[in-house]
C-alpha cells in the first residue's frame, strides 16, 4: 500500500513537469519605463511604447523545448526581429535585444 502511494505520488510530480510552460508567459509585462509586452493565449505578442501609440508593435512568440522563449518581432515597416527571452521566476522575464538583456516584470492585476 505504501509503495503503490508512492508510485502514484511521483506519477503526479512527473506529469506536473510535463505540463504546457505556456502559462507562465501569458500575460502583461511591462518595461518598467511605460511600455507593454502582452503575452497572449494564441502566441500573438502587443508590444506598445510609452507614447501610447495607437500602433503598437505585433509579433509572434513560440516555447521551446529547452524553456526559452523564442520571439518574432514585426517593426510597423515590415522589419522581423527575433529576439529569445527565458522566465527568471514567476514574476521576471529576461529578453536579449540587441545581445543586451531586457527585463520585463509580470504586471498584477
């Protein structure tokens, strides 16, 4: 009986560590300078600036399988960035722009 607990313990860790990372990059993020990163559900990704352009900077963002994140920026000229960025922890995400970290804090709701 004890070893059948056990068993079915580590089963739930184990497929608690398979579940889709998604989640935990869905979400607002902001640049702590007034610009907005929204990590949306379909992997679409709204950057908008400070300025509060009414066209905001679209892309595409994708989870690799080793964690990081890979990003495809579309500039409103039709320029792709790509960009990778990795979560630091619940509430960090570290994006390389130019081969130069970029952090971005989870926004609260």
């Amino acid at each position: 009986m004890i070893k059948r607990g056990i068993l079915i313990g580590l089963l739930g860790l184990f497929l608690m560590g398979c579940g889709d990372q998604s989640s935990q990059v869905m979400g607002k993020w902001s640049d702590g300078a007034g610009g907005s990163f929204d990590f949306l559900s379909d992997h679409t990704l709204v950057i908008k600036d400070s300025s509060g352009d009414q066209n905001p900077v679209t892309g595409k963002w994708y989870l690799l399988s080793d964690g990081r994140i890979k990003i495809d920026i579309y500039t409103p000229k039709g320029k792709r960035i790509v960009s990778m960025a990795y979560i630091q922890d619940d509430d960090h995400l570290i994006m390389e722009l130019k081969d130069k970290p970029y952090g971005l804090t989870r926004e609260k709701n």
